[in-house]
C-alpha cells in the first residue's frame, strides 16, 4: 500500500516547528519538497547532531527515510520522537504507515488507533485503518473485517463527505457484505430456519438499502411465519426497486390472498404472469375461485 501524501506534506510545518538549529530544519524541508530525500537527510543528521532531543527532527527523519524505502529505519526513528514526545500524534501516523509498508497491518492498526486517541478527527487514520480491514477481509473473505473496514470507512467520510477513495471503498465493502449475509440468508431460509433467515437478510438490507433479493427473500421467509403484514412490505420493497420482479408480485399477489385482499392478489397475480412468471395452476384456481 502506498503512503498517503496528504499527510506527509505536514513535513514542512514539521519542519519549522523546531526551536532551534532552524536553519537546518528549513535546508532539510526545501530538499525534501524538491524531492531530493538524500541530500534532506543530510541536513535532518545535522539538526538532530545538534540538538538530540527534538522530536519533531526525528520525525521529519522519519518521513524522509520513509520517502527512501528504508521503512525499518524510518520506524527507528519514529520510536524515537514517541519516547521523546508520547503524545506526538505525527509521529504514531507516520510509524503506522511505514508498518503498513513492511505489511506489520497488526502494529499498524494500533498505531492508528492511537492517532484516533490523541486526535480523533484524524480523518486520514480512520481511512488507513479501514484500507488495512478490507485487505484483511478479501484476503481470507472475513465478514468481521469487512464490518470493521465499514464502520471506520464511515467515520472517515463524516469528516470528509467527498473524500472519493473513501465512498469508493464504502461502496465496496457494502456490496461484499450485502452478498454475505445474503447467501447466509439463503441457507438459512433453505433449512427451514425463518427467523435466521430474517435475521441475516435484515443485516444484508442494512449494508445495501436497495438489494431486492433480501427484501424478496426475507419477504419469503415472513410469509412462512404467516408475518403476512410484514412480507407484504418487503415485496412491495423489492417491486419498488425492481419493477419487473415477477417473483415479487407472485408472492405479493399470494400474500394479499391470505390477507383476504382477493382483488389485489388477483391482479398481481395477473401481472406476474405479463411479465412471465408461471404462476401454479393450483394456485391460480385458489385465488381466481
């Protein structure tokens, strides 16, 4: 995973924040935004030669060895700024991203959340932390991931509406859970487990509002607890999204005939049948009768 630059740019305030040997502070961050990291760490070795208890030196190191590659190092370094300053958000950022880099995603994930401690509107380590869930989730197709990369993808997007990577991620991660606890729902509903059924097919709903298949499906299930009332309400759903489910008005139109609505049913049987559906004649002699 690549290093999210929006927060590194901070180098520069980083920097300058200094209280002394500013001026080699100042020579590190105009090689380090000039993308010369080489001739920055020669100014950082200086700065901190100088003056060894400065956290903010150590940090800046930190990124810039970060910006070579030499991630193990940059982490030595951020150790350091922490032992110097615990309460450095900065530095517990940027030694969760170099983690993230050597692929340490447990260590990182706990620096992160330490960032959420010390600054919880960090937008930027609520977006890591779900970045580091979801790999987690499609690596070994862990629900438990995904919901965790969920709760923390929205958190980033409070603070940030339009952060794209974020929706984009959000989007995914719905989609992956919305299809898992759908096919939950399905085996349950298949071995005669209604109220499981419902259960998963409601977490299914709450991930992805306009699924017609949960709503059909859960509709399926209520209809066999003779929750009449409740499984017309999900197949209403499910035709409102999709307005050519056949099934769904089959379903309906059955769900209404037991509700005493023989009209109704009569015409959603009908047109189940326009749209294709072969409506069982049994059924058909039922509610035309």
């Amino acid at each position: 995973m690549k290093l999210i630059s929006s927060i590194l740019i901070c180098i520069i305030i980083i920097f300058y924040g200094c209280n002394t040997e500013k001026s080699y502070l100042e020579l590190a961050s105009e090689m380090y935004s000039q993308g010369k990291y080489s001739e920055a760490l020669l100014y950082l070795n200086k700065a901190i030669e100088k003056e060894p208890d400065n956290h903010r030196a150590y940090n800046g190191r930190g990124l810039t060895k970060a910006k070579l590659k030499d991630y193990k190092k940059a982490i030595n370094d951020f150790n350091i700024a922490i032992e110097l300053n615990p309460g450095f958000a900065s530095a517990y950022y940027n030694r969760g991203i170099s983690k993230i880099e050597i692929n340490e995603f447990e260590g990182a994930i706990i620096d992160l959340k330490h960032v959420i401690e010390l600054d919880p509107n960090h937008k930027q380590a609520y977006l890591q932390i779900a970045n580091i869930y979801y790999i987690k989730g499609k690596e070994n197709f862990d629900k438990s991931r995904f919901q965790d990369a969920h709760v923390y993808l929205l958190k980033a997007i409070e603070f940030n509406p339009a952060h794209d990577e974020a929706s984009n991620i959000l989007e995914i991660t719905s989609d992956t859970l919305t299809m898992i606890y759908y096919d939950k729902g399905k085996v349950k509903f298949d071995n005669s487990d209604y109220q499981g059924a419902i259960s998963n097919l409601t977490k299914a709903i709450s991930f992805k509002a306009r699924h017609a298949e949960s709503f059909f499906y859960r509709g399926e299930a209520k209809l066999e607890i003779a929750d009449y009332r409740g499984a017309w309400n999900d197949f209403n759903s499910a035709i409102q999204i999709e307005s050519d489910y056949a099934a769904a008005y089959y379903k309906r139109g059955l769900t209404m005939y037991y509700m005493h609505y023989r009209y109704r049913a009569r015409e959603d049987l009908m047109k189940a049948i326009e749209l294709g559906y072969r409506v069982p004649q049994e059924t058909l002699d039922l509610v035309f009768d």
